[in-house]
C-alpha cells in the first residue's frame, strides 16, 4: 500500500513537472514571438493605416542591417516610414527623431506620437523593430540584439540623409524606451534620448504582464523568461533601463505615469535614484505625471506633453529646469 502511494506521488509528481516545463517553454515561446501587429488589427484597434491618415506626408523605407543573433545568417530588412518636419520642403531641417515602439506593437501605433514631434519641427522616422509589424527577424529580445539593429540604422540614416539627421533624437515608448537607451549607449551622437513609460527590468514587466493576463507566474515565469534567454541567446540583464541611465552619454528625459504598473514600486524609486545620481549632469528631466498609467501622459494633456519635451529639447547642456 505505502509502496503503492509513492509510486503514485513520483508520477503525480513527475507529470506536474513535464506540465511546468512544457508550460513554460510554451511561455518562453510567446515571448519571444508576439503576435505581429496587423492591417486588420491597426485599422480596428488604432483606426489608422500610416501617417497619411494623421494628416501626415510620409515615405515607406526599407533598411538591410546584420542580424546579430545569427551573423551568418541573412540580413533583417527593416521597415520605416521617414516622415520630413513641416519646414523640409525648404531643405533647412537639420533635426531628427526616431521612434521605437513598445513591445508587441510597431510603427503604426508609435505614429501616435508624430503629431507632437511634427509640431515641434522635426524630421521623424518610425520603425518597426525586429520581429515587429512588417520587419524581418524572429525573437523580440528587449533590446539586446535590437540596439545592434538600431545603431547600424542610425549609421545608415545618418549617410542617407546627413543633411536632415544633424540633431538625432531617440525616442522610445515601454519596451522602445529600453531600446532607445541600449542604443543611445553604444553611440556618442544622439543629442538627446525621450523614454515614456519605460519599465525598469524586462523580467519584472514581463510577470506583470503574464499576471494580467492570467497566465502562470512564480516558478513558470521564472523559467520561462530563462527559456526566452536561452533560445534568442539574448540576455536580459544587459539591457536594464535601470541600469543603462547610468550609461547613456546624453540628456536623457523620463517620462512615467504615477500610476504605471509595469514596474513595483521599489523599482519607481530606483528610477528617480538612477536619474538623480546622473546629477543632473545634462539638462535632464524626470516628469512623473499625476493620475495616468503606462502611456497615458500623451493622452492626458497633448499641449503640456508637447510643452514639455520642447522646454527639454531648448534646455542647456547642464542646465536643468526649476520646474522640470
């Protein structure tokens, strides 16, 4: 009988681990692959198509780069959308910003942000991050190999159209925040970096979202997010926006909900601690904004939102605002 009832909780137990483990290959999986942003689902969801249905003029770009996680391997070929400033018919545009948008979303959804940069006169180009909208590439890694994407991008933007990219901008939103700054620190050209929503550490938002949307979390996650590691060869600790504020060589501004939840809130002070051990070195600026959530601020008040990159952008190298 004892016999019996060991050899019953073996199997129970052995099965229970073939269901973790297979649960959590299953998770590392869906990580690493998100379900692509589509026409069908940019036109229900967004109810836009591209920046002409903002009101925008724009041309579709395609740009080959290596493929660092498989360099003997084809090119990723990279979509984009270059959109000129308002004053570029004249050819006296000299500023440029690149948008990297947040994970499991592309370029259509970050054209959310043009009207904004659009008035402030700048150049744009929106991208499609590997393994993103119409890129090429398989595995969203949080910008581990994606900064080698968007350094040779930059370089190849910055030969393509020199006279248009003098002032280089990054500007990511969530996952494309940490992305933006993973690039921003490989180079000493971008002049500034603009991160909305970033989240401090891919794994923590990673369980938050599995939390939301009632997947397993705990161990599962746990050695799902060791399985996304192991099969994109990425490493996420690399490219930790907590630790990469140290790193980015430039003025950085942060712009984050009070009430984001992508983060813990141990994690929130660890952010405003990052930024304010950069001493204020640049004209940086850390704007929390009351009552909003993750990527909210845009929404909440167009013209502050505006109001306030632009007093970032005008700032003084070193020079940070009273009310910043």
């Amino acid at each position: 009988m004892i016999q019996s009832i060991a050899l019953l909780l073996a199997v129970l137990l052995v099965v229970g681990l073939i269901v973790v483990l297979t649960t959590a290959h299953l998770l590392a999986e869906a990580i690493l692959r998100p379900p692509r942003m589509t026409d069908g689902k940019a036109v229900y969801v967004l109810k836009r198509l591209s920046p002409g249905d903002l009101g925008l003029p724009f041309v579709d770009e395609r740009i080959q780069v290596r493929d660092s996680a498989h360099p003997n391997g084809p090119n990723i070929e990279l979509a984009a959308w270059w959109i000129p400033a308002p004053s570029a018919s004249t050819g006296k545009c000299e500023k440029c910003v690149v948008f990297l948008h947040g994970y499991a979303d592309a370029k259509v959804g970050s054209i959310a942000w043009a009207p904004t940069w659009h008035s402030l006169g700048y150049n744009i180009l929106a991208l499609d991050l590997r393994a993103h909208g119409e890129s090429g590439g398989r595995d969203v890694t949080a910008g581990f190999f994606e900064r080698h994407d968007v350094n040779e991008l930059l370089d190849r933007l910055r030969s393509i159209r020199p006279d248009q990219t003098r002032q280089l901008v990054l500007f990511g939103v969530s996952m494309g925040a940490a992305v933006a700054l993973a690039s921003a620190a490989l180079r000493g050209d971008p002049s500034a970096v603009v991160i909305d929503s970033p989240f401090a550490d891919y794994r923590t938002a990673v369980r938050k979202h599995l939390n939301r949307s009632g997947m397993p979390t705990g161990v599962t996650a746990t050695l799902a997010i060791w399985f996304a590691q192991l099969g994109s060869g990425a490493k996420f600790a690399a490219v930790r926006p907590l630790d990469l504020l140290a790193d980015t060589p430039c003025p950085i501004m942060m712009i984050r909900g009070a009430e984001e939840d992508f983060i813990t809130a141990e994690e929130s002070r660890a952010l405003d601690a990052a930024m304010l051990h950069r001493g204020y070195r640049f004209a940086d600026v850390n704007w929390i904004v009351p009552g909003v959530g993750h990527l909210g601020a845009l929404q909440a008040d167009p013209h502050l939102y505006a109001s306030k990159i632009e007093d970032f952008l005008k700032a003084e190298r070193g020079e940070m605002k009273k009310d910043a």
